[in-house]
C-alpha cells in the first residue's frame, strides 16, 4: 500500500460515524410510526365520540351538562376547556 492509498483510507473516519446507525434509523422509525398510530387513533376516537354527541337529543345532552354548540369543544379539550356559564 502506497502512502497516498493510506492516506485516503483514513481521511475523515477520525473517530465519528458519518451515518446512524442502522438500528438507531429503524428505532426512529418504530417510534415515528407508533406516534402516527396513536394520532390515528385519537384523532378516530374524537370522530365517533362526537357522532355519538351529536345523535343525542337536546334534552339528554342538557341533562349531562353540555350545549349542542359545545360538543366538539368539549370532545377535544374535556371540561376544563369549556368557557364557564355565569
């Protein structure tokens, strides 16, 4: 081996990796795709605890304390973001 060869051959490569690693790139993507999961899932949970809301009639949806105008409101933020009624 010339030194020009051995030269090149170690150039950059100074300790560090220049990529991730192949496990720690599919970690990442587990973990990505299991937070695009739970989303989904939130996101389709909301969906049919409104559809569900919204069925109801007025007077059972006031015998829980809720307005129609409030269901979506308190689907997504629960009670604690509901505006209070003074």
């Amino acid at each position: 081996m010339t030194y020009a060869n051995q030269a090149t051959a170690d150039a950059g490569f100074e300790g560090r990796q220049r990529r991730p690693s192949v496990d720690k790139t599919r970690q990442t993507l587990r973990t990505w795709f299991a937070s695009v999961i739970e989303n989904w899932k939130a996101r389709r949970e909301a969906k049919r605890s409104i559809r569900h809301l919204r069925a109801l009639s007025d007077h059972t949806l006031r015998d829980i304390g809720i307005e129609r105008s409030e269901i979506v409101s308190m689907v997504v933020h629960g009670r604690s973001g509901r505006r209070s009624h003074v």
